[in-house]
C-alpha cells in the first residue's frame, strides 16, 4: 500500500516509459503533491506491527526546502531519484523545475533538459529554465524573485520570518516550482538570495532542492559534524527546512536533519533518526535513534532513459487550464523587444480583401453597436487586445516621456480602423500639445475613420471643436432617449441597414433609428487616399474638410444608415489640463478639458470613448477622464528581456536615446530598477495593461505602426547551434531590419482602409468642426 502510494524508482522509470497510467496523477491540490520519497526502512505501523522496508518520504509543501548532503557521486543518485519522481508524478501544468548549476556540472545535468517541466511556461526569457552560469543564474534567480514580490509577502519577502513564509505557503494554490541548486555560480549576493529563497520561496509556491558535498555521516565524521560542513559549504543547503545527510561507510544511508530555516541545526540532537521531525511524513511511528534509512538512487543512465522518454509529452490542453497565469489558451512566451503592428493584427499583407473579409465577420459576430476593438500589441500569450466597449469605457495610457505613448495612441487607432468600418466607428483625434516636434496623431488622419483632428494651437478652432462636441454630446443623448447605446441599436425595428451598412432607407426624419432631419451630421465617403507623406498642417487640415464639405451635398440626400461608436484619442492630455505659460492653446484648452471630461462622464451610455495619453500623471491624476478610465496602461521602459551578450543591434532602438526616462510617479509597475534599466536600452513601447479586477497587469510589447515593412531578408529563418549550456540564454533573435525607403505600415494599412471603405459604400462621419 505504501510502495504503490510512493513508488520507488522502478515504478517510477515504467511510469515514463509506459506511459502509465500513474504519469502526472499529482494534479494541484493531490494530498501527496511534491511529497518525495527518499528511501526506505523498517518501521513500526500504528497498530504496532512492523513495516518492512516503507517509504521514507518527505513533504516539500511543508518543509518548504530540502537539502541533500554527502559525497557528490551519491547525492548525485538521490537527487536524480527526487528529480524524476516530480517530474513523473507532476504534470508540467502542475510543476515547472528549475535547475541552477554551474558549467563543470554540466554532462551530469544533461539529462534534465529533455523533461518537459524545464520548459518555459510563465513568459521566462529563455530556451530551457536552466542556469550554467552566471549570468543564467542571475536571470533565473530574478525570474523567481520577481514572483515572490508580486506574491503575498510583497517586495519585504526577503525579510520576512519563516512564520510569515510558513502561513503564505499554506495558502498557496496554483502551481509550484522546484529549484534544483547544486553549487551555484556567481557571486555571494546570489547565495543569499537563493538563501532567502529556500526560507521563503515556498511563499509563492518556489521549493529549492538544495545539493551540497560533505563527508558521509559515520563514525569518523558523526552527523552533527557532517552537517555543519554542509551548512558551510552551500548558504542555501543551511537554510533548508530539512536536510537529509548521506550515512554509512559507501554512503548508500540517510539521516534526516531539521533545520529551523536559518541554518541552526535545531533538530539536530534527536535527528539520528527520522522520528518526530516536521515536514517529514510517512513515518508512522517512532523507529528509534539507531535507525538508518536505506537510499534511493539511480544511475545517470537511468536518468536519461527517464527523460527523454517523458520528452515528447505535454499535457492535455484541457489539463493547463488555470495553470501559470489564470487563464486557458496557449502558454505564457517571452515577450519580443519590439513588435509590429500589423503583425499583430494578422494583416502583415494588408489588402483591401482581408480587411472588407474582417469588417464582415466583426458583423455577423458582434454585439448590437459593434466593438471598439483595439490590439496594443504583443502580450504574454498572442496578441493583447482590448474592446473599449466591453471593457472600458475610458482608457489611459501612462507614461513618460519617450516611453511610446504617441506611437501606442496611432496603433489603437490603426487597429481600431482595421477591427471597424468607419460607418461604424468614428475616430477623433486631438493633440493636446500641438504636433510638437514630431507628426503627433496627424499621420493616422488617412485613415477612414478619423473625422475631425485637432491640434491644440488655436485658440478659435479650439473652442468650436469643444462646442462641436458637446453638440455631438447632446445630439447623441437626444436620438438615445433614455436608452443607452447598445440597446439603442438591439431594438427591434431599428433601421441599421443590416451589417452591410451603407443604402439604409430610413427616413431621417421619421424613423426613430435615425437622426432627426435637423440635427443630423451628414455622411461623407472619402475618396482613397495615397501614400504620399501627407501635406502640411494647415493644407492638410483644409483638405479634410474640403473632402467632406464637397461631397456633402451628395452625402445629405442619405440617410446616416448606423450610428457609429465614436472613440476621441487624446496626445499629451497633460498638455491641456496644465498648459504650459505662453502656450498658444493655453486660453482655450480649459474648454477643451471640459468637453473630454463630459465623454467620460457621459460617454459610456452615448457610445463615445475617450482614450487619453499623459505623460505627466500628476497633473491629470484628479480629472474625470483618468477617474473613469477602466482601462489604464503603464508605459515603462524597464526592459523585461535584458540584452543578451552578443546581440549585435537592438531592432528599433529609441531615436531619443537621451531622454532619460525618470520613474513616474503614478507607474504602477516602476521600481528603483526602472529607470536604471540595466542590461540594455530601455524598449520604447513596453507597458503594462491593467483591467479593472486585475491588480497585477498583463505586460506587452505595444505593436509599432509607424515603422517601414521589415526587409525580407530579416524574415529568413535563423539557425542556431543548440548547446545545453546555452540553453539558459535568451532565444537570439534576429534584429529586424526596415526597408529604408518604403512607406510606412501606417500609410500601407490606411490606404487599403481608404480602398475597403470605398467598396464596402462605409461612408466616415463628416468633420465635427
Ligand atoms: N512600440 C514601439 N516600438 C518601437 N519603437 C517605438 C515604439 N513606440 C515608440 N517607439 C519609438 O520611441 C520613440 C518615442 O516614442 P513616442 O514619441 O511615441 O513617445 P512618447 O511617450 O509619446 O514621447 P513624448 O511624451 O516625448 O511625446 C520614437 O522614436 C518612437 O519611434
């Protein structure tokens, strides 16, 4: 009954090579989960009988760590036989192993590289969780710290007690991971840190096994003697919770030590035995001082007929849900140092056809109003997308400056155009601080759906852009009644013009689905557009409203067929709520406050966004605008994958490389770390997005849309040697190289936008001012 509870090495070997039945049978929450046997003796049953030669097993859950010292060539069999049983027993959705070693053990570890629990499956920048080095170490080591400071004792983990731990630990669901640590590399530091792991790692579900070399307890070296040497020879074996000390003249004997977590040997005096010792189960009654435990051990070739038997299973989709991450779907991969947008998007070729081909299955699949689906980017599992209408209503993007904020604020309109016809969605575009140095959001005015841009410079455009909208304001709430914008649009009888849009027949001034004759803003197709570099400010701004103005006449005898979800994207909100003196928006940018501030108080019923980007939350942290906001994205620059050693270029390296990004005072994610960003450039467009029940944020790479189509020569695929010990590095990645001359993906997407919009009759909404 024992034996088959815990099985020995045998059983565990014909559980991989079968496999059988009893493969990963530990899921989360299996009373036996991480308990590991070590070895066997005779002990005494509760009802006073003899067990010959029982399990002798250990709870990793409770002791939170486990050390194992003797001579290198046997723990080396014990810890393999530890090893295996964890990964036969445990499925990768249920177990992630960690190794930390250093180089001269490398042909010894090889074989833990085949086990599919070494995979990385939480984002972790790497091939295979493995460290041979230094640098490897200091990244798994981060990897796992990281995890402790987002868990329940916080960024204080290192310094809390070992109660404090224990009472974490206990209520630690979700997966686990086991640390194997045998000698190390790297400098003192990184002992403590793996110290203080092993005391409370167990925190956030991290357990070390902790390897270490000392004589085998005996006579000549007695137990207490042999145990300190381990302490002194490995900082993490000392603060193990239990340690198993190897015994016996061929060391093939086991004694089990209780430590108290700081390396004391507390439990030392009664601990010739196994008897009485917490964390320690499967010892039924006390078998007295004298008693030795027989060892498990395999060989390594044992070991690599294990492994690379158990090498091509993963776990069943269905068995993954919840694990690493909370939610189903394909496992967590590291995030890219720069993403393109239409990648993204899935339109790497954007045409026409695939885009009519998205607006119409967004048709028949939507909501009644539609979406406001923007993808930001690449997240953790694909691609990271957010629907303003589901999860919104608002959204703010923090960051500052240089940090990607404009760029992010194009691709949510890009990618809001692509998910959209624009008799669907309206797009209104506002740069808070006039174009400033760069183009601002003027470069995204080619794309269909956008009707009105502002660039905050003048004062008189300022001010009856915000009557216009507030005029939009009321029109909407007046066509709405009481209804809000959804079931305005699911009501019955509602003349929508079905999905195709466009040759509605409703009577503009009769049927309730449409605007009423007088306040109705007239629809205008726009013609397609090219790709040149659009026109100067002010030519550019009187050619919208020409277009539209033109074809009014022709657009007034239709009716406005749908009523379109509008989303107003603001730059440099910061700029208008405290305008700098001598601004030349200052004395009108009051009224413009005021009228974004109305959307977020009102827009959500009317089926108006507001999506604004500030790059001083100080000054806008009390406007309504940021209050309202489900959505908020951090743009931080603290590179998440460090540069590797050998990477030759960063793709899309800031062009502003001194703008030296300060922590921001509202970045929810900044640390003393995020500024210095060592280890590289900080990435533009790294961030975080934070949903309103979701505290710790889901990090992304936000997708560039300004960027040229990459050259197809970075496309080739690369092929790099494989080596065990490189295996610990970040995947080399090739730098992604742009066609210099070409336009840009924005221009691309925009004019086959232009195209689709004009075969699919999606006239835009006419220019608010
Ligand atoms: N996702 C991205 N990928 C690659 N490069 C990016 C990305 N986002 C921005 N950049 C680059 O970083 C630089 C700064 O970007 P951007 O102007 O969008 O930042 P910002 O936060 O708006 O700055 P500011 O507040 O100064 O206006 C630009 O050179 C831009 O090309």
């Amino acid at each position: 009954m024992l034996q088959r509870r815990w099985p020995d090495p045998a059983t565990v070997l014909m559980t991989a090579l079968g496999p059988g039945s009893r493969l990963w049978e530990r899921a989360q929450g299996h009373p036996d989960a991480l308990t590991v046997r070590l070895g066997s003796a005779d002990q005494l049953a509760a009802d006073g009988g003899l067990l010959v030669a029982a399990p002798v097993t250990v709870d990793l859950r409770q002791c939170g760590s486990l050390g194992l010292a003797g001579p290198p060539a046997r723990v080396a069999g014990l810890a393999r036989s530890v090893v295996a049983q964890l990964a036969a027993l445990h499925s990768p959705a249920a177990l992630e192993i960690v190794l930390i070693s250093g180089e001269e053990r490398l042909a010894q570890w090889s074989w833990l590289g085949w086990l599919p629990q070494l995979q990385p499956m939480r984002g972790q920048d790497c091939r295979l969780l493995l460290a041979y080095d230094g640098e490897q170490a200091t990244a798994r080591t981060d990897e796992l710290t990281r995890r402790l400071e987002d868990g329940p004792l916080g960024p204080g983990w290192a310094s809390a007690s070992p109660a404090a731990a224990a009472a974490a630990a206990a209520r630690h669901v979700g997966p686990r991971t086991v640390v194997v640590v045998d000698g190390a590399p790297g400098p003192a530091a990184l002992h403590d840190t793996l110290a203080r792991l092993a005391v409370s790692g167990s925190a956030a579900g991290i357990h070390l096994l902790c390897l270490t070399e000392a004589p085998a307890a005996s006579p000549v070296s007695p137990l207490p003697m042999s145990y300190e040497a381990a302490c002194a020879a490995s900082a993490p074996f000392a603060a193990s919770g239990v340690a198993a000390v190897l015994s016996g003249d061929v060391a093939t004997g086991l004694q089990i030590v209780h430590g108290n977590g700081d390396g004391a040997t507390s439990g030392i005096a009664g601990a010739t035995g196994v008897s009485g010792v917490t964390g320690v189960s499967g010892i039924t009654g006390a078998t007295g001082a004298t008693t030795t435990v027989t060892v498990d051990a395999v060989s390594a070739a044992w070991a690599e007929r294990f492994a690379r038997a158990l090498a091509p299973l993963r776990p069943a989709a269905s068995a993954q849900g919840g694990a690493f991450g909370g939610s189903d779907g394909p496992p967590t991969v590291p995030l890219p140092d720069s993403a393109r947008l239409l990648d993204e998007l899935g339109l790497a070729r954007a045409t026409p056809a695939s885009l009519l081909a998205r607006w119409a299955a967004a048709a028949d699949e939507v909501p009644a109003g539609g979406r406001a689906l923007a993808v930001l980017g690449a997240g953790p599992r694909g691609a990271l997308a957010v629907d303003l209408a589901a999860d919104g209503p608002h959204a703010l993007i923090d960051g500052t400056a240089g940090t990607g904020k404009t760029e992010l604020l194009r691709s949510f309109a890009a990618s809001l155009a692509a998910a959209e016809r624009p008799d669907r969605l309206e797009l209104i575009l506002v740069d808070g601080a006039g174009a400033g140095a760069g183009e601002g959001l003027r470069v995204c005015t080619d794309l269909p759906h956008v009707s009105t841009h502002l660039a905050a410079t003048d004062p008189v455009r300022m001010r009856e852009f915000a009557q216009a909208l507030s005029s939009e304001l009321k029109r909407r709430a007046e066509l709405l009644d009481r209804l809000d914008f959804t079931a305005w649009h699911a009501r019955p009888h509602h003349g929508e013009g079905g999905s195709g849009g466009g040759g509605d027949a409703a009577d503009p001034g009769g049927t309730p689905g449409a605007p009423g004759a007088g306040s109705a803003r007239v629809v205008a197709p726009r013609p397609p557009g090219d790709i040149d570099p659009p026109p100067s400010d002010t030519l550019h701004t009187l050619n919208l409203r020409a277009q539209r103005t033109a074809s009014a006449a022709a657009a007034a005898t239709r009716s406005r067929p749908f009523l379109p979800r509008l989303v107003v994207l603001v730059d440099d909100f910061d700029a208008l709520v405290a305008p700098a003196l001598g601004s030349p928006g200052r004395p009108a940018a009051g009224s413009v406050v005021r009228a974004l501030e109305a959307i977020a108080r009102d827009g959500a019923r009317l089926g108006v966004h507001l999506v604004v980007a500030s790059g001083r939350p100080d000054r806008t942290a009390d406007t309504v605008a940021v209050e309202r906001a489900g959505l908020r994205i951090v743009l931080d620059p603290r590179p998440l994958n460090p540069a590797h050693p050998g990477e030759a270029e960063r793709p899309l390296r800031s062009e502003r490389p001194d703008t030296a990004p300060a922590a921001s005072p509202r970045s929810v994610t900044s640390t003393p770390a995020a500024a210095a960003a060592p280890g590289g450039d900080p990435a533009p467009g790294r961030g975080r997005l934070f949903r309103p029940e979701d505290a710790g944020g889901t990090p992304f790479q936000a997708g560039r849309v300004t960027g040229r189509i990459p050259r197809t020569a970075t496309q080739r695929p690369t092929v790099v040697p494989l080596e065990w010990r490189r295996m610990g590095d970040p995947p080399a990645r090739r730098p992604l190289r742009e066609l210099g001359n070409g336009p840009t993906d924005l221009a691309l997407l925009a004019s086959a936008l232009q195209r689709a919009a004009q075969s699919a009759d999606a006239p835009t909404a006419p220019a608010l001012i």
